[in-house]
C-alpha cells in the first residue's frame, strides 16, 4: 500500500515536559525534535536532521530521569516525561567530551574548517565550554594522515572525529555508499570503499560529504587559487545550476575582490532539497577561463571561399592531409614526434583566431543584420534559419523564436531537443496533449513501482537519481531496462538487459502479460483512454517467447516484471535518450504512454510519465516556442486562431507552415534554393548532430553564419561573425527544470571585456532589421510570454521566490505549484489519452562482417555535451580527461585488445582514435562512447537517419568495428571522417 492509498488514522500524540515547558508531539517524535518545538536548545555534533539519527557523539544527551543518560536525536519523547537538558552535571560532561574530541584537533590558526569557511562546530562548541587545543593537558593524537587524492576535496583523518555524517550524506543522501569505517581503537578513520584513497575510489565527488562534515576533517580545495573564506566574508548568490534538467538550487559565494568564484553549496528547494553533484559543486569556472570570447569577430577576407580553419575541423588531424574545402592558412596545429596531431580537449586558438579581426558592436551587428536582409531578399523567408540554446534562459529563448518568426518571416527554429526529446514531445504531445512531464522525480516517494528505461540517471542527473535510490530503500521497487549495465542496475529490483533499439518489442510484451493476467484498470480505459482495442490487437502479437528472441530478455523475467507493475497501486516510468533516440524514439515513447494508460497510472500521486530532461532549460526552451511546429506554450504553427493571436501579439503576418528541424536544416543548406543564412545561438552542431562530416560540408556552404558563444567552437569556424556572448552566470533570467519548476539564475558577475548578455544582443539585431523592440529587463520578456503561454499563467519573476514555482500555478503566492497533471483529463481536445500503437522495426543500419558492433552515446557524469563547459572546468577535466570506447571483455580479447590501449573505432561514415576501456556494463556485440571529446568525435560515427515523426536522429544505433590501431583499414576513410 503506497502512501497515498494508506487510510487515514488518528495520530497518537505525546506529552513531554523539557526544561519546565511543556510539548505535545506525535508519537516517536525525538526529544531533540521536541525541544526545537518548544525553543530549547541542545548542542549536537553528529546530528542533522538531514540524516538519519545515530546518537553517536553522546553531545546531545539529557536527562530524562532514568539510570543512564538519553541521547535526545534517537530517544523518543513518552507521555509524562520530565525532561532536563541542561543541567550542571550534563553540562560538565558535555565540556569533558568536547575537551577529548578538541585535543585531538589541528590548531585553531591550522584547521581546515577554520582557516576557510570558518564554520568548524566543534570549535563553537569548545568556545561554549571554554576549552581549547592550546590550554587542554590532554595528550594530542596524530597519524592517521591526510588524503589528497580528489581534485577538490581534502581529507584530513586527524580532523575527524567519527561523528558518521559524511557516512549518512553519502549513504542517506545521495545513495552512493562509498564511505564507510577502517581500522580499530584509535586508528579507526573513515575509509572510501576498501581503504582506497579518495580520488581512486568509486566516489563520485558530489561533496554531500564535505556539506556534512561538522569539522575539518573534509574541507573543499581552492580552484584556480581563489582561497575560500568565511561566508560573511563572501558575496552570496542564490542561483540554479547551469547543467542538466534537475536545475539544482545552489548559493555562490562570490569573492568581489577578485571577481571570481571562492566555493559553491546546494540551497534548500522542494526538488533538489540541497543536493548537487559534482558538477554543480565544483564546475563552474568554466566561466573565468581565458579562453572567453571578448570582442566582436568578423571574418578577414583573406579566408574566403569559407571552410574550416583548423586541422582538427577539417578532419585532418591525423594525417595532415588538409581534406575539407575552405581557405586560409591550413598549416599549423601541435604536433607529436611521429608528426601527428596531438589529442586535445579544446579548439586552438592560435590555428583559428588568426582568421578573424577584432570588430566594434556596431560594425558586427551592422553587417549580421544587413546580410541576412539581403539573404531573406534574394531567397525568401525559406533562406533564413536559427540554432537556438537550452543553455539560454526561458526569456532568451523566446525573443529568439520571435526575431526569426516575427523578423524573417520562417519557423526555420529549432534548438538541441530535436537531438535529445523531440519523439518523446511528439509522443507525448499526440497522447496526453502536452509535451512536459505529468509528475515530478521526487514522487518516486509516493510509487510502489517505477521503470527507469533508456536512462543513466546516476551520471546523466545524478541528484534525481538521489531520490529514486531513497525510494527503493524505502520499498519502492526499481525496473531498469537499458541495453548497458549502468549503476542504476546495482539498485534495481529487476534489471532488464535489451538489445539495442527492441524498446517496442519489450514493453508490447509486457501489456500483453498485462492484458492476459487481468491486471488493466478497466474503469480508467472506459472513461479516459480511446484506441485500446487497437492497442490491445497489436501487443498480442508480442507474447513474452518472442519478445525474448527479440529483445534478449528471458520471458519468465518479462513475465515478472509485468506482474510487478500491474500489481502496484501506483507507478511512474522515468525515461531518457535511450528511448528517443532512435529511428523507432516515437513509436518507444507511445509505447511507454499505452503502458501508464491501461494500468490507470497517470493523474494521481506516485505515478505519471516523466522524460528526464537533459539540459537546465530544455524545457523551457520549448514551452517558449523554440521549436519549428509550435509557437510558446505547444500552440501550433499551422493552426490558423493560433497564428492569428499571434500576429496580433506581434504586429506582423507570421508563416502558416511548419518549419525545419535542426537536421532538415542542415540536409536544406545542401540543396539549391535551401537555407543559406543562419544565426546560431550558444549551440555547436559540428559536434552535437549526427554525420559530422555532412555537417561540415552544410557548414562551409552557407553564405552567412552568425555564431555567438562563450567560446570559440569548432562551428565558429566557418562563422562570418562571432559574437562574444555571456555564460549562464553573468546574466539574470528565468530556467525550467524537467519538473516544471520555473526557477529564477540570478547574475553573479559581469561577462568580460566586450562581451554581452545575450537577450540584449538578440533586441539589438531586431532592432537592425526592423524590429521595434523595446525591451529594458528579462522580467518584462517574461511578462510578455506569460500572457501568451495558458500554462505558465499567474508566474512573474517577482512571485518565482528562491525555489522557483511549478506550472500550471492558480496561485503562486502561496502555493508552489500542480505536482502531478491529468487527474480529471488529459489536455487533449476530447480530454482522452489516445493510445498508438506501435509494430517493432529494427534499426536503419544492421551490423555486418565489416561492422560487427553497435555503437551507443551518451554523456558522462564529470561532462557536458560538446565540452566546452567541462573540459574548461578544473575538477571536471582532471576527473575525466580522457576519451574511451566502452567495450566487453571478450569484444576486446576477440580484438586482441588491452584496458588502456589506443584503439580505433569506424563505421561507414569515417573513424576516430582513442583508448579502449574494457567494461562488464556493455552487451556482448555493443560499445559505448561518450560525445563529450571533440578530439575523439562521436557522432563522426553516427548516421543522421531520424524518427519520422519527432526528427530526431538515431544516436544510439549504428554499426562500427574497433580494432587496434595496427590494423589496416580503407584508405579512403581518414582518422577524423570523409570530407564529403
């Protein structure tokens, strides 16, 4: 029985007296708990109430009155209790305690705590009871050492005084148990796994541990040599983090004087509740590296006809060859002994700068809007098209879709969920009537069941994945499917290993187990579902024998897990990219919505349909109308009361059709009477979509590219201007997390030298063509959307607070917003959700002899994307500097291929170099590599087929060999791809 269908009883209640006052409390309520009620206080070390209680400090205990002393954090509060908490002889051994713990300490003026945050607790409580390190008699203790190991974090084991709440942070917390105890008497000290040092451990660097720990046993390291200080010393920031759709609550503290970052820390916030990973906590230097764009760009003439400047771009850089058109210089680039390229993270600047010259604002944004005028003149509003940014706030991306809509007359729009949700927003849109997701991650607590399916929540959005751990602690069972063993699969109930790209065939089967066992909810498919004897028609087809030939599952398995969710009161599927992207990423998704549908598993507490997004504003970037077919809020283009409300918001006749996807953009650009024009906001498409070497070819042939970035990327290359943009932390503006919670990133610093907030860059060029914008703040932007967007109806920046606020919202003021959508109906026009059913279709591209393995992607948990955030973050890139193919054990013997060995991996479309990691997380027959590295390209490797009905491309199905490097291979195909 899950928490929601408990019966409601009456809560027996206690009555204790503390220190004279008297409290009525509910039964088992913690005297320590009873006290804060009543306004006593009780000193505590190994306490939080963050943590499960374990009484192991003996600083908090009281007299209650009995033979021996209570510890208040674990002893109940009775009814009649007297209840003392400070009198002289508790007092006394309190004093005693802390001298004992206290000579054991570093110095005061030494401390790690001390001499940083300042925040030591032992030390407040050694100052309580007048006693020091300097003045106690007490032997000092030392010796058990210190470890340096991690990037970031310093472990000081004479600091540590066993308190357990770095153990209970990171087991209670974040679920990652990798801290425990070692050593006995006197020698005993926190251990990471099996005694390793820190940074060689399975920990995942989160720093749940350091926010716990209450002395300076682990204390952060400076980066970049910013020291850290006190708090009170520092300038507080609250602000959301900048990576993925969590959108974690966190606080900079920010060092003015130096005008730099000194540390950051999780904030309270009803979805993140104070969590971050490693990423949030230590990877945002990025933003002061020096690599920062400052002023404006603009091509010399001297490097026309355009094309790719650097080696690496060209996709010569093993090899020298110079393949690839374009002009310039083509000389240059680091090389090693043997003449070859070395491998780098990051774009040279000396090979590509040398093409550009410095230009003012005025001359840049002059030249931008004259030549896309004269584009959109000569070749029609088809001409024209724009890459926006799911790194850009909500405000951002609306004015973006508006310049190209409203100032070129084209829904030629788009931005990267066409590389990540598009067919799970195409799914979901044509099921249920709405693109964002119909419960929150932290109503796992409410499920009975949930499926995590195409998804590596651990690494992809490791403070989500915090409280599906939590769940299955507290019963909630755990369905994986992945065709990768990730971490996820340690804390299942039921791991479910498919093949690659049989998502359909799998969960067909399991509704036909669901439909032959009776276990349907009969009266939620009567009144809120239509198609199901359809649905019902085509999943019989998949008994549980076939799906096992199809998939690799065992059907007995099958079997099992479709009677674990059928039996449940309550289940939520969370998936992710495994299930998008895919040719077949639509037909997956209905899939997953038939699922919910017929066991009557949406539109109440504890189950619903949640794709976890990947980016911090993906979904904002899409409700606000970033995307092709639909303007802000999933209003579509083509409807004509839409349009007509639109143009009369705008002041300007808007296009009737449907316009170009990202890849249909590129496949446009090489055509004749294609697009020929494009601006590009904060997105790399030479790295984040498929086929890289059509995106080259696409990218040289345009006749004009606006790219404005933080960075220079490897697009930037072929751009014509280059506008130096700002970083997600020198700007203020609204974000949308996959929850829906609309969240306020408040400007930390100023960008640098010339460069601009991007909001204001995009009014300017409207501006120029035309455009009568007038824009003073992201608030006023987002009044503006608000009144076009029914969804986001009632949100102002004024009422978003310091958690933010779910959407829909009757009443921001006071209520943080609808947890979970559809409990009347679905936002369909007949209020059903209207099941599809789906026929498994293998993938576009089969292994063969030459190309026996199918290649996966996807992200790490230290990386982000393109990399060009991360690999310039210091913990993130020392963490994970390297490029590696994920391979089995016995692919890599077959290969005759060693654990750290340089290998390279082809298939059709060209080959890449990197080293081989050999993993017992793959399938035999499967590989794996993440599409952070630019020098070890990923998607040089992926086909650009897409799904026909979200357009997304098929990332995680194609075939490749890996071999050593000895082997010899086609010429025609270079160490970086074909130069079409």
């Amino acid at each position: 029985m899950t928490a929601v269908d408990k019966p409601r009883t009456a809560v027996r209640t206690v009555t204790a007296t503390i220190d004279g006052r008297e409290v009525t409390v509910p039964e088992g309520t913690s005297i320590y708990n009873a006290a804060q009620q009543v306004g006593v206080d009780i000193p505590v070390l190994c306490h939080n109430e963050r943590y499960d209680p374990v009484g192991v400090c003996r600083m908090c205990v009281v007299d209650t009155g009995g033979r021996v002393f209570a510890a208040a954090c674990v002893r109940p509060c009775e009814d009649g209790m007297t209840v003392k908490t400070s009198t002289p002889e508790l007092e006394r051994n309190r004093a005693t305690l802390t001298e004992l713990l206290i000579s054991d300490q570093p110095a005061r003026a030494e401390d790690p705590k001390q001499t940083t945050t300042g925040d030591n607790l032992l030390l407040d409580l050694a100052d309580r009871f007048d006693v020091a390190h300097e003045t106690t008699e007490l032997p000092c203790g030392s010796g058990r050492g210190v470890d340096s190991s991690n990037p970031v974090i310093n472990v000081d084991h004479d600091a540590c005084i066993l308190c357990d709440r770095c153990v209970r942070a990171c087991d209670d917390i974040q679920g990652n148990d990798v801290i425990g105890r070692s050593g006995k008497g006197y020698s005993t000290k926190i251990a990471f796994d099996l005694n390793d040092p820190m940074g060689s451990s399975s920990c995942v660097t989160c720093g749940e541990c350091v926010q716990a720990c209450p002395t300076g046993a682990l204390t952060n390291k400076p980066i970049n040599l910013i020291p850290i200080q006190p708090r009170e010393q520092l300038d507080a920031v609250d602000s959301v983090c900048p990576y993925c759709g969590v959108g974690c609550a966190l606080t900079y503290y920010v060092d003015r004087e130096r005008g730099a970052i000194a540390f950051a820390e999780g904030r309270d916030q009803p979805g993140s509740k104070s969590r971050l990973c490693v990423k949030g906590r230590y990877g945002w230097d990025y933003a002061a590296s020096p690599q920062r764009l400052t002023t404006p760009l603009i091509r010399i003439d001297s490097s026309y006809p355009k094309g790719p400047l650097s080696a690496d771009v060209r996709g010569d850089a093993h090899n020298d060859r110079g393949r690839g058109g374009g002009g310039g210089n083509r000389s240059g680039g680091k090389k090693g002994r043997d003449g070859r390229r070395k491998p780098g993270g990051l774009v040279d600047y000396d090979e590509v700068m040398p093409h550009f010259r410095e230009a003012t604002w005025d001359e840049a944004l002059d030249l931008i809007a004259r030549r896309l005028l004269e584009i959109h003149a000569a070749g029609g509003p088809g001409a024209i098209a724009g890459f926006g940014s799911a790194k850009c706030s909500n405000e951002e991306a609306y004015l973006f879709q508006k310049l190209i809509r409203a100032g070129f007359g084209t829904n030629n729009i788009d931005h990267c969920t066409r590389l990540c949700h598009a067919s799970s927003v195409a799914a979901l849109f044509e099921g249920v009537g709405s693109g964002a997701v119909s419960t929150t991650y932290s109503d796992v607590a409410n499920a009975e069941i949930v499926i995590i399916t195409g998804s590596n929540p651990t690494a992809n959005h490791p403070v989500a994945s915090s409280f599906f751990k939590q769940a299955r602690r507290r019963g909630t069972k755990i369905v994986y499917v992945d065709p990768r063993a990730n971490t996820v699969a340690e804390h299942a109930d039921f791991y479910c290993q498919v093949k690659p790209g049989t998502d359909v065939a799998f969960y067909n089967s399991i509704m036909y187990e669901v439909i032959r066992l009776g276990m349907i909810d009969r009266e939620f498919i009567a009144e809120r579902v239509s198609n199901y004897d359809e649905l019902a028609r085509t999943v019989a087809d998949y008994p549980p024998e076939r799906a096992a030939q199809i998939t690799g599952v065992d059907a007995d398995l099958i079997r099992t897990v479709a009677r674990a969710w059928g039996e449940a009161r309550a289940g939520v599927i969370y998936w992710g990219m495994g299930i998008s992207q895919h040719t077949t990423g639509t037909d997956n998704a209905r899939c997953l919505i038939a699922l919910c549908s017929i066991t009557g598993n949406v539109g109440k507490p504890g189950a619903g349909l949640h794709p976890l997004r990947g980016q911090n504003n993906v979904q904002g970037a899409s409700d606000a109308g970033l995307i092709p077919m639909f303007y802000p809020d999933y209003q579509g283009v083509d409807l004509d009361g839409t349009r007509e409300r639109f143009e009369q918001a705008w002041g300007t006749k808007l296009d009737p059709k449907r316009g170009l996807t990202v890849t249909e953009i590129i496949g446009s650009v090489l055509k004749p009477g294609g697009v020929r024009g494009m601006y590009m906001l904060g997105e790399n498409p030479f790295l984040s979509d498929p086929n890289i070497n059509k995106v080259r070819k696409a990218l040289g042939a345009l006749d004009f590219l606006v790219v404005q970035d933080i960075f220079l990327t490897e697009t930037a290359e072929f751009a014509d201007v280059i506008l130096p943009a700002s970083s997600y932390l020198e700007k203020d503006g609204s974000y949308t997390n996959t929850d829906r919670r609309v969240q306020l990133g408040r400007k930390v610093m100023d960008p640098p030298g010339q460069a601009r907030v991007d909001w204001e860059i995009v009014q300017d060029i409207a501006r120029r063509i035309g455009l009568d914008w007038n824009y003073a703040s992201p608030s006023e932007v987002f009044d503006e959307m608000v009144a076009l967007m029914p969804s986001y109806k009632n949100l102002r920046h004024e009422n978003l607070g310091l958690s933010g606020k779910l959407y829909p919202n009757d009443d921001p003021e006071h209520t943080d917003g609808t947890v979970v959508l559809f409990d009347e109906r679905f936002n369909t026009d007949d209020g059903l959700a209207h099941l599809v059913p789906a026929q498994w279709l293998p993938a576009r591209e089969l292994p063969d002899a030459e190309y026996p393995l199918v290649l996966n992607t996807g992200r790490l948990l230290e990386h982000w994307h393109t990399g060009s955030m991360t690999r310039r973050s210091f913990a993130l890139d020392s963490i994970a500097p390297v490029a590696e193919v994920y391979v089995h054990p016995k692919d890599a013997a077959d290969r005759g291929l060693a654990h750290g060995e340089r290998v390279r991996v082809r298939s059709r479309r060209g080959e890449i170099e990197l080293q081989v990691r050999i993993s017992h997380r793959e399938q035999l027959g499967n590989c794996f590599i993440p599409f952070h590295f630019r020098e070890a390209a990923a998607n040089l490797l992926t086909i650009d087929e897409i799904d026909p009905y979200g357009k997304i491309p098929e990332f995680k199905f194609c075939a490749v060999q890996v071999e050593a490097l000895g082997v010899p291979h086609t010429e025609s195909v270079s160490a970086v791809g074909v130069a079409e």
